[in-house]
C-alpha cells in the first residue's frame, strides 16, 4: 500500500512536471514570435513625439505668459528687462 501511494504522487508530479514545461515551451515560443521589440519601438516613438509636442506647448505657454507680464509692466510704467539679461535692480552677489 505504501508503495502504491508513492508511486501514485510520484506520477502526478511527473504529469504535472510535464504539462508546466508544454505550457513554459508554448508560452516561450509565443513570445519569440511576438514582435515584441517592434511593439516597443513604436510605443517608444509615440513617447519621443509626445515629448516633444509638450515641449512645444510650453515654451508657447511660457512665451505667452512672458508676453502678457511685459504689456502688464509697460501699462504700470516699469521698464523691462531684454529676455536673457540680469535685473538691473539686483546688484549683490549671493
């Protein structure tokens, strides 16, 4: 009786040993089929043109923003300052 229990697990674990490595060959060969790296280029450059297409958009935005604070500082009567140039107004080093 012992040995009838034994060899009884001893073959499902060989039977399932068996179905886990079909399934793993199977799945493996899926993948290998896949074009994976394909997929990741073109989800990559979706990536890049977003990237840059919400560059785009905030340097606009920053532009605007830069516009509309210069019109705002000319209608008080502030002079401003060239894009690029130190305020004139801070003189001491940090």
């Amino acid at each position: 009786m012992l040995v009838h229990g034994l060899i009884a697990k001893a073959t499902t674990t060989v039977v399932t040993g068996a179905v886990g490595a079909v399934a793993y060959d199977l799945a493996r060969k899926a993948v290998a089929k896949a074009p994976v790296r394909d997929a990741a280029v073109v989800v990559t450059s979706w990536g890049l043109r977003g990237t840059r297409k919400a560059e785009e958009s905030a340097e606009s935005a920053r532009l605007a923003v830069a516009d509309v604070v210069a019109e705002a500082r000319e209608r008080v009567g502030e002079e401003t300052t060239p894009p690029g140039t130190a305020d004139a107004g801070h003189t001491h080093e940090h």
